[in-house]
C-alpha cells in the first residue's frame, strides 16, 4: 500500500491512554453476576469498590467450546417507518438492515477493542489501495460473495454493477445520507466484475469510516429495483437471512449458512420483539423471554442480584441535544445566541445525571459510575472529547453550568422577562428511546420553564412526525432528542455544521465548517483530537446545539448466562446485526 495509507493505518491504531479506558467496555463483578462465562469477571468480591474499566485484551479464545443453535431473542422499542434501509434515517430502520445487508466496509469488534475505537475492516472489500495523493481508493471485492438463496435474487454473487446501483441511491438528493458522501466522493467507477474506484475530491482521513458507516451505503441487489419491493422484504449477504416482519410484533431472521466468516453466525435465528414500553420489555427479560436487555440503572441493582444474569457495561457515546429550529433566520433564538446559552446554563446537568443513571444508589453498592458530561462530542469518544468542567476548557464551560439567575440575566439582555416571555414550542418523541430518555425530556423542560420560558408542549409519534421532520431539523420552536449512532468522531462535525440533512439546526457557522474540514483532511491523530477539542470551546458559546446528558452515562447490559461474548463484541453505531451478534453464541444446558 502507498504512504498515505500507510500514514491513515498508523493514526487508526488504538489508543489506550488515560481518557480513553473509561470509553471500553467493561464487566462488572456483582455478587452472583458473571461476565458471560460461568465465573465472576472480577472474581468474587461483591459490589465493593468496583469502577468500570476497559476490558483488558482476552487471554483466552472467545469461541473456545462454541455450540451453534439456538434463538436469540431482543427487543426493539418501536417499529421503523420503512425496512428499506434507503427509506429513512431512523436508527431502528438501519439496526434491521445490519442483520441482513452487507456494507463495503464494517467495524472490527471483539475482546478488548474499546467501543470509542473500532476501526474499519473489509465486509464485501478483501483489499483496498490508495494512490499517492490520497484521491483514487480502488477496492476489491472478497471472492464468493453471494446474495442469499432467495427469490428473485437466487444466491447470485454480489457484484460491481450492485455497488454501483447502490452508491446511485444513496447519492440520490432525496437520500438523507447523500449530503455526507457527495462533499468527499467525486466519482465511482468500475473496473472490472470485482473491483471498484472512487475518486475523492480531497484527501480524506475518515474515508473508509464513511464506507463503514451504518447510516449510509447498504449493498442492495439490483433486483430491487422492480423485481421485489425493499420496503416490504430484505435480501442482501449479510449473516442473517431475512425471514418475516410483522408490525408491531416481531422481525425474525435465520442464520446464513453461507456467510463469508465461516461457522457464524453461532445463532440458528433471531427474533426481534417490538416492545414499546420499558416496564414490559423488563418484565419480558427477567422472565425469560427476552436474552438480553439495556436495564435502566434505577433497576440495575435489583436485576443482577438473580444468580443467572450477567451484566456488561460500557460508557456511552451517544449524544443528546436541546436544539432550536433553524428555518426562520429572523427567529430570536436563531439569532440571539444569547437565548440559547440561556437554555443551557438553565438545565442541571448533575442532577438529570442522578436521574438518569442512579449514581447515588449505584454508588452506595460499591459501584463507580462516571458522572461526566457529554459536549457537543460525547464523553465516550475518549481523547475526542473535553470535559466542559474542566479548566483546561476555559471561559466557555460556563455555560455549561447550572446558573438560573444568569440564564434569566441572558434572557433579560435578549428582550424577555416574566412579562415578556418567550413563546416556544418543546417537542419529543416518547417511548422509541426507552424511560431514561422519557425522563430526563421531561426533567429538562421543567428547568427551562423555571428560568422564564414560556412552552407548549407536543409530544410527537416517531415515524410520521419526530423522525422525518423535527429530528431533520424541520419544525418551530426547541425540540429535544438524541443523535443518530455515528461510528467515526468526525461526523459531530462533518454532518451537523456542514450542508448536510443532519444538520438540524440549518446554520452554516464558517468557524465550524473549517473545523469539519480540517479534521477529515488532518492525518496526525494529536493535531486532529486538537481541532475537536477547539471546535468544541467554540461550539460552547454558540451553543447552537445544547448538550445534555441522555447517553452520557454507562449503558448497563444484562444477559442470562446461556448468552455466550456478551460484552466481548460491542460496537459503536447499528451494525449490531453484522459486527456483534453473529460473534454471540448461547450454551446449553
């Protein structure tokens, strides 16, 4: 390979420096509660003292005594507006599509690859060569991949000419994602029946992470287009075979045998519940219908005192934002960013990170749990991110702080006061991100209400209003949510501050499109986290995007013991269905 990818292969190697451990995943020793195995993770010393670290490289092999069969059996929150994965940009659409499709590129996963650094590795791609300057990548496809052994497609191999039909559907204007690869991409043309070329408008260092990237480009047959409707089946080359939908009951999947990763997935199907409400997809857990389930920390201590499940954690890196619309320049708080800061130092952020992750009663078991808060790039991407506490943050972290009588200050210097209001209304989607998500939406506008804001609430069904309009940025008012699952840092700033469908706030900041820029061509990894740390401490006097805290705290997974890797192969984005689950094997009794 040429320099210059060279060069890209030494920045991507993992990084395990101090800011970085508490991004991984990490097991935790309860007293009856394993890592996966038979034994206690951390031995068997209880709850006292244990912090969550970074899983250490395992000694051992991960599939040592695998025993394939069995279903596995999860739960969705909700159904997606379509199972086209080119339909939408809901996050439930695209974990669906990463059971069945095949991407060129996915992220490489297993024992002690923290979360926050997973890095691109070949899916339909066996080898990729870059020129010199970095503008031409030509690819080659894996040999012998194949379409599942399904109507109309019939287990034909997968080839150039369903690249290219597919790269054509996401660059469509009408694509969501389009607005993310035509600023990098020029062109793809093909070479020959196995191998491609894309023609970078500039050298990019997180070109193959755009590739890689689940909200983007899904390989789909050519056959889609006429010859079977993507919106009422899948048929891809992924590691499940897609077997049927039913609305509002479940999705299910079987195994495909002929997977390129021989003897994966372990699972012979998976079956997906689509089950709204925390308290009943809990119920559903710990009676045994469900495998695996996210435990909201309120009910952590509880859960893991059953002696046959294990839990896993590891610190989010979700991001979740206060964000005002953007459609009428002549709007107040589009132009005062005043009023935004307002809103910002109105919100408590230590106290809806009690809410949200029980710190107190975690803590009072012996259990360490990190209380830092998200910024515009959240705590879980390590040495991406700086912590707005700190000083090393400057001036700037002062809006982060909880300060109602500055906030009314703010509001005052802006023109609104108890007589004079502001008007505004708060919209949300209820129940497609779980109870945390639910309470601190509500919390936060209790807070924003005490500082003189005057709100009308609208609580927004996801697929018809929240997720195909107030979350791309097309309402009135202040709306509250979380990010799309990104698997690459850049994207905080390529996709939300550039010409871009995510960019939901509609404002085209020169500072942080020189930002978004620099980072993607910057091919030193200290010289890149630099720009992110000051793109951030710009960010934080705009605040055109107001961090809070959903997503910031660890994410508790508890599994019954027959579930087998359990914390060994998370990732970060919806690749779940491709990077993680076909490494899961479940042991028998």
């Amino acid at each position: 390979m040429s320099n210059y990818w060279d060069r890209q292969l030494r920045r991507r190697s993992l990084l395990k420096g101090a800011g970085i451990a508490t991004a991984g995943v990490a097991t935790m020793a309860l007293a009856g509660c394993g890592g996966g195995d038979d034994d206690d993770a951390g031995g068997n010393g209880g709850l006292a003292g244990l912090a969550p670290t970074a899983t250490p490289e395992a000694a051992k092999d991960p599939f040592a005594g695998a025993t394939p069969g069995g279903e596995f059996r999860i739960n969705y929150t909700g159904d997606p507006p379509t199972i086209d994965p080119n339909g939408n940009s809901s996050f439930l659409t695209k974990q669906m599509a990463a059971f069945v499709y095949s991407r060129l590129y996915k992220y490489k996963t297993g024992p002690g690859i923290l979360r926050a650094n997973v890095r691109p590795t070949g899916d339909l791609v066996e080898s990729a060569e870059s020129s010199p300057d970095g503008l031409k990548w030509t690819l080659k496809l894996r040999p012998g991949m194949k379409y599942h052994n399904v109507a109309p497609v019939n287990g034909r191999a997968v080839s150039t000419d369903d690249i290219k039909f597919s790269w054509a559907k996401l660059t469509d204007p009408k694509n969501t994602g389009s607005g993310t690869v035509r600023p990098v991409v020029d062109r793809l043309d093909v070479l020959d029946d196995k191998t491609i070329q894309f023609t970078l408008k500039t050298p990019n260092a997180t070109f193959l992470d755009l590739l890689a990237d689940a909200n983007l480009l899904w390989i789909l047959p050519t056959e889609s287009d006429g010859k079977f409707d993507p919106a009422k089946t899948m048929i891809g080359s992924g590691p499940f075979i897609f077997d049927s939908y039913t609305p509002g009951v479940n999705f299910k999947m079987k195994k495909n045998p002929e997977w390129y990763e021989k003897g994966r997935p372990f699972f012979d199907s998976v079956t997906v519940s689509i089950i709204p409400e925390y308290a009943n997809y809990l119920a559903q857990f710990l009676s045994g219908n469900l495998d695996q389930l996210a435990v909201n920390a309120n009910d952590l201590v509880d859960v893991v005192r059953n002696q046959n499940i294990s839990v896993n954690s590891y610190q989010g890196n979700g991001a979740n934002w206060l964000w005002f619309d953007g459609t009428d320049p002549n709007a107040p708080y589009y132009k005062d960013e005043r009023i935004r800061q307002a809103v910002s130092m109105s919100i408590n952020r230590d106290e809806l990170t009690e809410l949200a992750y029980n710190i107190k009663k975690l803590e009072a078991a012996g259990l360490k749990p990190d209380k830092s808060w998200n910024n515009l790039i959240p705590v879980g991407w390590g040495r991406f991110w700086i912590d707005p506490k700190s000083s090393e943050f400057g001036e700037n972290g002062k809006y982060f702080k909880y300060d109602p009588a500055e906030a009314k200050k703010l509001l005052s210097a802006a023109g609104y006061s108890d007589s004079n209001p502001l008007n505004v209304t708060y919209q949300y989607t209820a129940n497609r991100y779980g109870k945390t998500f639910n309470d601190v939406a509500e919390a936060s506008l209790g807070y924003i209400n005490a500082v003189g804001i005057k709100t009308t609430t609208d609580v927004q069904d996801y697929a018809s209003r929240y997720i195909t309009q107030t979350f791309l940025g097309n309402f009135k008012g202040l709306a509250f949510g979380v990010e799309r699952g990104y698997g690459e840092a850049g994207n905080y700033l390529v996709r939300l501050f550039t010409d871009n469908a995510d960019n939901k706030v509609k404002v085209l900041d020169p500072t942080m499109m020189k930002y978004a820029a620099d980072q993607a061509a910057e091919l030193d990894d200290t010289r890149r986290v630099k720009i992110f740390h000051d793109a951030q401490r710009y960010q934080a006097s705009k605040m055109y995007y107001i961090p809070v805290v959903v997503g910031a705290g660890q994410t508790w997974v508890c599994s019954h013991k027959t579930v087998q890797n359990a914390g060994d192969f998370f990732t970060a984005g919806y690749g779940m269905g491709t990077e993680q689950y076909p490494y899961m094997w479940l042991k028998k009794a």
